[in-house]
C-alpha cells in the first residue's frame, strides 16, 4: 500500500500526496471516491490519478479537513486510501 509523501496544509484542507502528480496524464476528483472517503472523514475529497500508459486510476491526493490536524490527516488518507484501492 502506498504511504503519504507529502502532508501540508493549504487553505481549508490537509493535502495528503501519495504519488507525484506529473506521472499522471489525467487527474480527477471522481465522485464514486467520495463515499469510502467521507466514510472515514467527513468533508474528504480523493484526487485520483491515471497515467497514459494505463487504465488504471491510482489515487494521487487526498484532502482532509484542516480542523483534523496535519498527522491524524495523515492516518486517515490512509485509510481511506487502503478502502479505495484494496
């Protein structure tokens, strides 16, 4: 499973990246993301990823509420990632 290389804090959210953005062709926010997402946070978004060479999608960035703090964003992207991609 994947881990957060990055987690900082940009305006009403904590951006939790998984994966470098530039290895993506497409990213997007799909809307079948958002109910596993918001079952471990409420107010989450998921940002998935597709490169060009593939059809899959891979999440790229997950949005927390800033109100969770930076390291309990950190947990639950995690989780929330485990529920998407297991």
């Amino acid at each position: 499973m994947a881990s957060p290389t990055k987690v900082e804090t940009e305006d009403e959210y904590v951006h939790v990246r998984f994966r470098d953005p530039d290895q993506f062709e497409t990213i997007r926010t799909p809307d079948w993301a958002e109910k596993p997402a918001r079952s471990v946070s409420d107010g989450s978004e998921v940002r998935m990823g597709k490169a060009a060479d593939s059809d899959d999608w891979k999440v790229e960035t997950v949005l927390i509420q800033k109100e969770v703090g930076e390291d309990k964003a950190a947990e639950q992207a995690e989780e929330i990632v485990e529920k998407i991609e297991s």
